[in-house]
C-alpha cells in the first residue's frame, strides 16, 4: 500500500533492524566497511566520507518526503549550498534573492568577489523583478528561498520555476523554512530542494546538519554527489541518527509550532508597542495567498515583530522575555528570540527594530504571556 509522507517519517520509512528486529535504526560509527576474499564490497559502503549506512537512511527518508530522485546530507545548511554553487561552471550567472537568509546571501557575494560567479539579486516582494533578472541563455542558477529567513518574503515557485526554465536555468529552492510536511517544492517544479536540517528537520536543536535533495538522478546531480564525496563536508554518524530521530515528529512538531505561531501573531495584533508583525498565516501578510497555496500543513513557527520603539525596544524585548530565550537558530522544539540587525551586520535589509520569534512546543498561553509581559514593561 501507498503510505502518506506522515506516517514515513514516524516510522523512518518503515525500517526494522534486520538482526535484532529494533523498531529504532541502529547506529553504524564505522568509518570504513569489509570486502570479501574476492575484493567485492560486503555491503553497499565502503568509506564513511561519501556516506555510511545512517546517513544512507536520513537520505532516504528525506528523499521520500521531498518526493525526489536522491539526496545527500552535508555536514551544514551553507555546505549543502555550497555544494550547489560549487557544480556550476565558473563565471555563471546566478540569481537570487536580496532579501533571504545572511549566511547564504553572504556566501553567494564572496563566491562572485573572487570571480566565482556573477551575481544578480531581485526584490521577493516585487511578482515580476524575478522575470527581469533572469538573462535567457546566460543564467545558470536561480536560488530562492520562501519564506524567506526573517522577513518572510514569499516567492511563487512554480513561477519561479517557469521563469527560469524558460531561461535556461535551473530553480533551486532553500527550503529551511517550509519543510516538506507543509511545501514540496519539487512538485512545485523547482529542480533542487536545500535545507538546513539543522533547524525544523532535525528540530532539537542538537544537530548541525544539511541537505540536497534532487528532482532527477541527472548529470548535474551527478556532479554535485562527486563533489560531495571530494570535499567530505558530511555529517557523522550520531548526527544523522538524531536527524532520523527529529524527523519522525516533524510532522506533529511542525503542527504544533504553526498553531502556536498563529496565535501569537494573533494575540499581538494591535499591541500598542508593536507596528507591524510579519507572519505568512495572517491574512494581510503580503503573500499570504502564495502562503496559502504553497504551505499547505501549515504555516510554521516563525513570525517577526517590528517595535515601535526602534532597536532599543527590540533589543529589551529579547533581553526580558522569560519563557522564549535569546537564542541563535530556528525550528527547535523551545521558542527563541532574537534581535536581528547586529547579528545580520549594517549591511543588512533587516530592520533594526525587527526582532524574530521562533515558536517551539511549549503551551501557547505562555507564549503569548511571557511577550505581552515583557512588552509591557515599557
């Protein structure tokens, strides 16, 4: 029978340990793997740098939720992206987003500093500045990310993806922030799917991890897995493992932090210290009806407030919260605040009066408690 994507991550795709019968996958720490008197591999791994057995299964399991071709885990979210850029053929045209996750963003303007690649970014906010950034014939890459990381900007990618096939190009979709129980962006028609499996995959907070997932086992894919295999950016053993273990609740997890999202949201809508809350689940947001269509288990955890007290009062508020604490990261199961500017640096579009919440699991009353608290407090 066909099993919906819910009940394989529960269950890990259904993999029961062969020889002990354990429901729970087993840990394989080995770096390198036996051959047979007749130099054949026993297994199907020989070394532990292109990919061992748990990290074979995170794969998988990440594969079938994405409903790709492959996958590959990398040792962080910039490695998997890394890994991305690096397969393109030097000097290629590249599009991206201006607003969009730092490290990222930052990482793509390094790469064309040294004549890497070259470099055009588009508004998320403007429907046809995409259309105009694309070069037929010359781009090579175009890179989204929706919503995107923390201004939670939305991009249609099915339109994206019409955009840049029709340029030649192929769409690659950072999905860290609308993991596949709520957004399939291959179905969608992007190529590439990129997440930090760090935050809302493995959400505990415990793993530094990344992902690659492909919509066809084709050349470039092929490129990309050699250039996994060369670098070694991979993760370990134990991190897989925790990886596999975070995904069998993303679904309940992500469920539960959505809910709580809304109602935060909700609740501090029309607080007199607040001018403006940014959360695709609303209904003024400007793209919640991209949101809407894309986002279709939810609309996750993360939501950003803007102060009218300016930076100050951003910076008091995560200094004074009690239950969310001011924490670095996105998608664990504990709520965290952060003030984004002085992390993001002068050069970034994030407001300095914007302060990022990340909703986890916790009751929804305490969220919403420990916020209107700390807000009132002048």
């Amino acid at each position: 029978m066909d099993k919906r994507p819910e009940t394989l991550a529960a269950q890990a795709l259904h993999r029961i340990d062969g020889e002990t019968g354990a429901v729970i996958p087993p840990v394989h720490t080995a770096t390198t793997y036996a051959r047979g008197a007749d130099n054949a591999l026993i297994g199907a791994h020989d070394y532990l740098r292109p990919e061992g057995p748990t990290q074979a299964h995170a794969a998988a399991v990440l594969t079938a939720l994405e409903g790709g071709a492959d996958a590959r885990l990398f040792a962080s979210g910039l490695a998997a992206a890394m890994a991305v850029f690096a397969t393109l053929p030097t000097g290629a045209h590249v599009v991206a987003q201006t607003k969009m996750y730092y490290g990222a963003k930052k990482l793509l303007q390094h790469l064309e500093a040294r004549g890497a690649l070259i470099l055009t970014l588009f508004d998320p906010d403007d429907p046809d500045a995409l259309a105009r950034a694309v070069r037929p014939g010359e781009t090579e890459l175009v890179w989204i990310e929706t919503p995107a990381n923390p201004l939670w900007s939305l991009v249609d990618i099915a339109r994206a993806a019409d955009i840049a096939h029709g340029a030649g190009a192929i769409l690659a979709v950072d999905g860290t922030c609308a993991p596949p129980c709520t957004t399939r962006a291959l179905d969608l028609g992007a190529d590439l799917v990129m997440h930090s499996a760090t935050k809302y995959l493995n959400g505990h907070s415990d793993v530094l991890a990344g992902a690659v997932i492909t919509r066809a086992d084709d050349e470039r894919w092929q490129a990309l897995c050699a250039h996994h295999s060369l670098t070694g950016a991979v993760p370990g053993a134990f991190e897989s493992w925790l990886l596999i273990r975070g995904l069998r609740t993303l679904f309940v997890r992500f469920e539960r932090q959505s809910a709580n999202a809304m109602q935060v949201a909700q609740a501090l809508t029309g607080h007199p210290a607040v001018s403006q809350i940014l959360y695709p689940g609303l209904p003024d947001h400007p793209g919640h009806a991209i949101a809407a269509r894309q986002m279709t288990g939810g609309f996750g955890g993360l939501l950003s407030i803007r102060l009218k007290g300016g930076a100050e009062a951003a910076a008091r508020l995560c200094a004074r919260t009690q239950v969310f604490i001011q924490a670095t990261s996105i998608g664990g199961v504990e709520s965290l605040i952060e003030h984004r500017k002085p992390i993001e640096g002068p050069l970034s579009p994030t407001p300095d009066d914007l302060v990022r919440l990340s909703c986890g699991i916790e009751a929804a009353d305490d969220l919403v408690g420990d916020l209107v608290e700390a807000l009132g407090r002048g």
